[in-house]
C-alpha cells in the first residue's frame, strides 16, 4: 500500500523520475480601475429629433441630454410653453416644417429658450406659425381675450444666437429679449400683416429689456406695434431692418420700470413703411431714469401716418398726453441722414420735439429731410441744432 506523503511524491515527479517544480497557479487578470467620467457635455446624445404632438413635451424634458435638438412639425397643445429654459451650455435647435399651437387664452409664453451659447436656427422652408387671428380682437393687451405672448428670449448669453426665424401671426407681442449678453439675431421674420385687417393689436416685433451687447440684422418685422421698442438696456443695435404696419423704431416708453436705463442704442441702414411713426423716443411724464447715446442714421421713411420724428418727456399712456418733465433726460442723442422727403402723410407731423427744462443735451443733428406732414406748434425746450419743422 502506497502512502499518502508517497502518493504525493509520485505527482510531483517528471517524466525523468527527477523531482520537478511545483505547478504555478494562474495569474489573477489585473483589475481595471475605472477612469473619472466622461464630460457631460461629450455623453449628450448627438441629436435629438421631436415631432408631432408630443414634441413639445418631449423636448422639455429631454432637453438638457441633446446637444442637438430638431423640432420637426412639433404641434404644440393648447396652454402650453414650448419650454427649452434647461439647455446645456452649446446646444443647437433647429425648427424644421412647420411648428403650431393650440387655442387658449392665457398669458403664455408659447416658446421660451434660455442657455449660455445657444444657436436657434430656422431651417429652410421653416414657420413658427402661432395662428394669432384666433385671438385678435383689436385690444391686444389691453382687455378682450387673455392673449399669450409669443416668444421669450431670455437669459441668452455668451455667444448665443438666433438665425433664420420666420415667424407669424403672434397673438401680441412677438419677441421679447430679457436679460439677454452677447446675443445676436440674424435675418428674422415677424410677419402679422394679417393684423392690419383682421383685429391685431400690440404685436410688439421686439421688446428689449434689461439685456446688453444685443445685434439684431436684417430682420422684417410687419405688425401693428412697435417694431423696436428698447425699454432699457446698453450696447444695443438695430441694423438692416425693414418694418412695416406698426409704430417705427421705439426708445421706451423709459420711466417706472424697475430698470430705467438706455444707453449706447443705434438704428441704422433701416426703412420704416406704412407705420405710425417713423423714429420715436418715449420718456414717461413724472418718472426717472436716462436715455443717452441713442444714434439713429441712415433711416428712410415712407407713408407715416403719425410722427416722422417724435422725442416726447410727456407720454402719458399715449404720446404727448401729458406735460413734459425733466426726470428721464435724453443726452448726446444722434439723428442723422433721415430721408423722408414726402414720407409723411398730410395729416401726419413731420418732426415733433417736446422736452422738459434742460433734459435734452449734447444732441447732434444732421442730414434730416422729412416732409410731406405738418409742422407741430406745440414744441419745447428744442436744443438748437433741432427744429420741428
């Protein structure tokens, strides 16, 4: 009988009848250690696309995974915000086809987008078609049916952009720009002509507040509001534009904000058509805050039915309505090269000029050609390189 301690012997031995060596174990596989996750920005998915009914949707709550986000004939259901306000720092949204809304009266928005270097694109052939007609009854914001806004633009900043929208027929005002740096906006349309006739009302093109560093080129905006209406805000340019139908290139109305401040606002290379008025700046009667640097150059004016010219420190509501005060002074304003030779219609006013004791200063003025209206009788205090004429 063989013993164990023999047995064991015998396993260990090689062909030889030599003592060999032991046999190794198998090596354990070197454990991999994790390396830190990748960047958020880099796990994004490379495109997202939303259609139909529940794109909307969709894209909210999907928005912050997308580096990319296509609206594809995206139908929005009634009160409901089209809500892109979660965006990563770079995201792309493209609208394709045609984007629409749902009836109801509420105050809106219908589309909001905020983010850090944010581009907005309208693809070829693209509308953003809000189907306002629904809600106009010719008192826009003013009573009648709760009317919602159209679009936030808000806290874009960096190097955010919005290129190639066409929009229309916003139920009142189309864009508002709000707390916006470094944004800029490039061959935008706003068409509401079917305004004109069909009840529209307070269909702002763009209301800027707040906001600094702000380009807008080559933008036709057709509505029956102001086509520009700067409330407050610094560094801001209107260039290239065309407007149509509504109440021309706005400064304010400036005066019981929360911020009164315009500084540094140039309209330029621009025609203002068939409006109310042609060049405006609104300082509210009684209230404070300053207008200064505001250049307008290069306007041409046609068919205005208004004011070819109208700097007021007594709106009141309403232009000229009240009695002109001294607390929003307008300095080292700019007017030149405007043509309107014509322009303005016979029972319009070609250049109006209402300011209160020593609050319009340091104006430059020149190249100014706007007839066709009537003198105003009722200017003051007008610096002496202006004239209503």
């Amino acid at each position: 009988m063989i013993s164990l301690s023999s047995a064991l012997l015998l396993l260990t031995l090689g062909a030889t009848g030599t003592l060999s060596s032991p046999v190794a174990e198998p090596v354990a596989a070197p454990a991999i250690t994790p390396g830190p996750s990748l960047d958020k920005a880099l796990q994004k998915r490379a495109s997202c696309t939303f259609s139909g009914s529940n794109g909307a949707s969709s894209a909210s709550k999907s928005q912050a995974s997308c580096a990319t986000i296509v609206l594809s004939n995206v139908a929005v259901p009634s009160g409901t915000t089209l809500d892109l306000s979660d965006l990563e720092d770079g995201t792309h949204v493209i609208f394709e086809g045609t984007t629409t809304w749902g009836y109801k009266e509420w105050s809106g928005p219908l589309l909001q987008i905020e983010g850090k270097d944010i581009t907005i694109t309208g693809a070829s052939g693209s509308l953003l078609d809000a189907d306002g007609s629904r809600w106009w009854d010719g008192e826009g914001s003013n009573g009648g049916k709760t009317k919602p806004k159209f679009f936030y633009a808000h806290d874009l900043t960096g190097a955010s952009s919005i290129v190639n929208l066409n929009i229309k027929n916003t139920p009142v005002q189309a864009v508002s720009i709000n707390g916006c740096e470094g944004l800029t906006v490039t061959n935008m349309v706003i068409d509401n002509s079917a305004g004109d006739t069909a009840g529209g009302h307070n269909t702002d093109g763009f209301d800027i507040g707040s906001s600094s560093d702000v380009t807008i080129t080559g933008a036709k905006v057709y509505n029956q509001d102001d086509c520009v209406a700067v409330n407050s805000g610094t560094d801001i340019t209107f260039t290239g534009g065309l407007c149509s139908g509504g109440h021309g290139l706005s400064i304010g109305s400036v005066g019981g904000r929360s911020d009164n401040t315009v500084s540094n606002v140039v309209f330029s290379s621009s025609t203002v058509t068939k409006s109310v008025n042609g060049i405006r700046i609104k300082a509210v009667e009684g209230a404070t805050g300053t207008i200064s640097g505001v250049t307008y150059s290069g306007i041409t004016l046609s068919s205005i039915s208004g004011y070819g010219i109208l700097i007021e420190q007594n709106y009141d509501g309403g232009d000229l309505h009240g009695s002109p005060t001294s607390g929003v002074p307008i300095t080292g304003l700019t007017v030149k090269s405007i043509t309107g030779s014509g322009g303005v219609t016979s029972s319009g006013y070609n250049v109006v000029i209402v300011c209160g004791s020593g609050a319009c200063s340091g104006w430059t003025w020149s190249g100014v050609s706007v007839s066709g209206g009537k003198t105003y009788a009722s200017c003051q205090n007008v610096p002496s390189v202006a004239a209503c004429v």
